[in-house]
C-alpha cells in the first residue's frame, strides 16, 4: 500500500482525547521502508503532544513513537531490510545525514533538528503522525532491527524509554562493574535504569518518594537498595556514596540532594524533565562533579541496546492494552498508575 488510507486515532484539540481518525501516509520512496504496525509504547511524550504542553501542537495528533512493526513494502534502493522482517522505529525519522552529528550516528542531535515522529513536518510538507496506527513509512536508515526471538510488545518501550537511560550510561562509563548507581524515580524509565545497572553489575540504590515501592525495587526488579527520600536520616547515611545518579523524575525535587550523595568526580544525569533546575554552586564545584543532560539516542546505540536487552534477557515490565484504552491509559500514566509502561497492541485492536 503506497498511499492511501492509514487508520489511527488521533487527538483534535488540547483536551487530549484520542479516537479514529484516517490519514493519509506519504508515498514510499526509494530508501523507505513501509512498515504494518504491531505494537506501540506509551510514553508521557505523547500526553505532551496531544494536549500541546509545549504551546507546537498541529491537530490531528496522532501520538505514539515507540514503534514496533512487520516490514510489508521497500523502496528498490533499500538494502538493509526485507518484506517480512520485524523492525523498530522510535522519536525520530529523518536528520539532515550530513553534519557531524549525523555522522557519529548521533541522529538524534542533528544541527538541523531531527525530525520527530509525532508533529514534526516531514519532507513532503505533512505533518508527521506517530505509531497509534495502523502503518508507517520511514527511511532504512531510521528503521531497527529487532532481534530474533525479542518480544514485539517488549521491544517497543525500549524505543524511547530504554535508549533514554542506556545512553547516557554507556556515554558516562555507567558500565563498570562494582561502581554504585543511584535511579531517582521507579517510573518507565527508572525500572529500566535499575535493569541495566544490574546487567552492568553495578550495585543499585533506588530513591523514591513512595515506601510502597520498596517491595518490587528489591525483589522484581532486584535492586540492592531501597531510600525513601524524604527520609532525611536514610538519606544522610547515603552523603558521598554513590559513583552515578541517573535522575528519572519530572516533578520539581531537589537537586542539591541527590548532589549530595555523589562521591568526589561522580556524575549527575538528568532524564526526566523538571520545570527547572534550581542547585547551589558549591554543589558541584566542592566535589568536582559533573551535572548532564540526555536526549533519547543516536540509531547506531539504539541498535546496540536492542541487542544487549536481547542478549541479557532485559524486558521492560509492561501492561499490554488495546488501542480503545488508549485514553485511560494516557490519565492513567499522568497519575503514574502504570507498572511500568503501557504498550499498545495496534495489530489486534486497531480495526
């Protein structure tokens, strides 16, 4: 199917509120792969969009860009895939391929701008509708490969969620075995922060607000240690005791903190997306540390992290619900009543 109808649901105005919509998709051309969709993830990027947090939005949304697929048509210049075979697509399609970002495999910090999967203008001058629907089309050199015997449905939050905290981890050496890890938050990405940290045999610190998530940070998904951080005894026992700290949490919290509990020269990285930063100087200048900030990830270590959650039996925990729960699952994220991530099962439901 070049052209023609694609079936998905879409948000028509701020208030969010997703269902059918058809569209059209842009002809395959010939480096583009077409791909039947599957499954897609949920990802709080996503509320973002449908209900235009960031004042951008252009309606219809058509959310979802964790994406996991059938290939069913190739361009003829395409080389890398085949009809048939099971491929990812995640929060970027296309990026200008020339400028030294590009050719690091860093797609994902073009200096043009990468262009997003849901309400990006793509190349044609439509706007781009992301994975809750029924197919795609996207250029080879955007596309993955999903390991042979991987779950469809536990790939799709690898997509956004997975890379998010695998790669600032490989780029920060987070991967030293016996060095200590602390994962601010037990959200989509910090269930996943604490799974790599134990495959990289860290020794793993969990912070949470929230005692009731003790039990599953301990013993499913086998952290060595539990802090509820507003505990301030529990917390003081942690001053200058951690290599890493991987910071999962949007809500506004303290950074001098966390800050705090680093070693001499350990490192801070922030993934979640707080309204602002606020930290006091002498917080990074008296331990000689370093504050970082990361985007998802470039193809060539999005590639790297499928293979490694393959080869180290990683899967995310995940709920798998129609495309008609689409909506309740969306409130139900923003309240964080999800253990750990949503996916959808477009290939079932989407009719």
């Amino acid at each position: 199917m070049a052209k023609g109808n694609c079936l998905g649901w879409a948000a028509r105005d701020a208030s969010g509120v997703l269902s059918p919509y058809t569209f059209t998709r842009r002809d395959v051309g010939e480096d583009d792969v077409s791909l039947r969709i599957t499954h897609c993830g949920v990802c709080y990027a996503d509320v973002v969009y449908t209900r235009n947090k960031l004042g951008d939005s252009i309606y219809p949304v058509v959310p979802g860009h964790e994406i996991v697929g059938i290939v069913k048509e190739v361009g003829s210049n395409v080389h890398g895939f085949k009809v048939g075979d099971r491929v990812g697509v995640g929060a970027y399609l296309d990026s200008c391929r020339e400028c030294e970002y590009c050719n690091e495999r860093l797609e994902v910090y073009c200096s043009k701008g990468a262009l997003y999967t849901i309400n990006g203008v793509d190349v044609d001058g439509s706007v781009t509708k992301g994975g809750y629907s029924s197919f795609i089309v996207v250029h080879e050199r955007y596309c993955l490969s999903i390991p042979d015997e991987y779950p469809s449905a536990s790939a799709a939050p690898l997509l956004c969620a997975g890379i998010t905290v695998y790669s600032p981890m490989v780029r920060h050496k987070i991967n030293q075995p016996g060095k200590s890890l602390g994962v601010v938050g037990l959200g989509g990405l910090g269930h996943l922060a604490v799974k790599f940290g134990k495959a990289f045999g860290l020794n793993v610190t969990v912070f949470s607000t929230s005692i009731s998530k003790k039990e599953e940070a301990l013993n499913l998904l086998g952290a060595d240690k539990f802090i509820v951080s507003s505990d301030e005894q529990e917390m003081t026992g942690m001053v200058k005791s951690l290599d890493f700290i991987i910071d999962t949490v949007s809500a506004n919290h303290s950074f001098d903190l966390y800050l705090s509990l680093l070693k001499t020269a350990g490192t801070f990285v922030l993934v979640g997306c707080p309204n602002e930063v606020k930290l006091n100087p002498l917080s990074i200048l008296v331990g000689m540390k370093t504050i970082s900030g990361s985007a998802t990830g470039g193809m060539k270590e999005t590639q790297e992290m499928l293979d490694f959650c393959a080869a180290h039996n990683i899967h995310p925990n995940i709920e798998v619900v129609p495309i008609q729960y689409a909506n309740e699952a969306l409130e139900r994220l923003i309240k964080s009543d999800v253990k750990y991530r949503f996916v959808v099962d477009i290939e079932n439901s989407l009719k």
